[in-house]
C-alpha cells in the first residue's frame, strides 16, 4: 500500500469505526451465550472486546503493506477474549467455538504451537471467524454480518504472561 493508501484505508476505518465497535461488542454477547449454552461449568474472567486501535492499524498498514492488499484484508479490527482458568477449558472453548462459527483456518493460529515442547512463552489459540450460515439472516446478530472478529483463546496464567511481554 502507498502512503495514500494508508490514509485512505485509515480514514475509512475511522468513519466507520462505530460499525466496528458495534460488531465486536455483538460478537462478544454471541460468545458469551453460546458458552453459558454449551459449558455453565467453565469458569472464566469477562469476556473483553475491543476494535484496533487507530495508531495500531496504522503500524501494521506500514510494516506490512505488501501483505495487506485492503482494510477488509485485515482480520483483526475487531477482537473479543476469552480467559479461562485451566487448559482444559481452553480445549473445550476452542470445541464451541469451532462449532459455532465459520473459521477462517488460514488467519487462524494456534500460538502455542510455534514453541518448542519445553519453553514457556506467548501462548493464545485466535481464531479468525464470521457469522455462519445459520445466524447470518437472524435480526439480532445483524451488526456481525460483514464483520470477522478474531476471537483469542487462553488461561490466566497465559494472559498474564502476555500482559509482561
């Protein structure tokens, strides 16, 4: 992307920035009740949500500009996290999440995956999803549609080492 690129793809987030804001906090509501229907007994810290921040977006327009060809390119203007208490809860929410969604398995990663079996560091599952088939046409997820949000997936332990990273 060219610099005026950047300005533009900047610009239009901004214009548009309420729509993302409104899109992650109705994916965040749509987690949260699909979790308490599949798993009440998983315990875990409130689901955050956020839409990227405008000196974020802009750091990655610039470092990687060959790699995003256009602002819809970006999977992560809007996020939601969910932290769980064990690992084993992480699986399980990984299973729901899975079912419930239509994942983006190419953007989607599996941090803990690129580390060595022995060695502690950032770990998070993030998925990249969007509405699937069967809430796409329901009137109250409407501001989800056209959105994907990148859900991150870990314990307290791992959003702790996260935080001091």
């Amino acid at each position: 992307m060219t610099e005026a690129q950047i300005q533009a793809a900047i610009a239009s987030f901004e214009a548009d920035r309420t729509k993302y804001e409104q899109a992650a906090d109705s994916f965040r509501r749509l987690i949260e009740g699909v979790l308490s229907d599949h798993h009440d007994g998983i315990a875990q810290l409130p689901l955050e949500f956020r839409t990227k921040d405008v000196s974020s977006l802009r750091r990655k327009l610039l470092t990687r500009s060959k790699d995003v060809p256009s602002l819809e390119s970006i999977t992560d203007l809007c996020g939601v996290r969910i932290v769980c208490f064990f690992q084993e809860d992480v699986a399980e929410i990984c299973d729901v999440i899975e079912r419930e969604f239509d994942v983006d398995w190419e953007n989607s990663i599996d941090k803990s995956n690129l580390l060595e079996p022995n060695t502690f560091g950032y770990q998070s599952v993030h998925y990249v999803v969007r509405l699937n088939d069967a809430r796409m046409n329901q009137r109250e997820y409407a501001k989800c549609v056209g959105h994907v949000v990148e859900i991150q997936v870990r314990t307290v332990l791992q959003h702790a080492w996260a935080a001091i990273d």
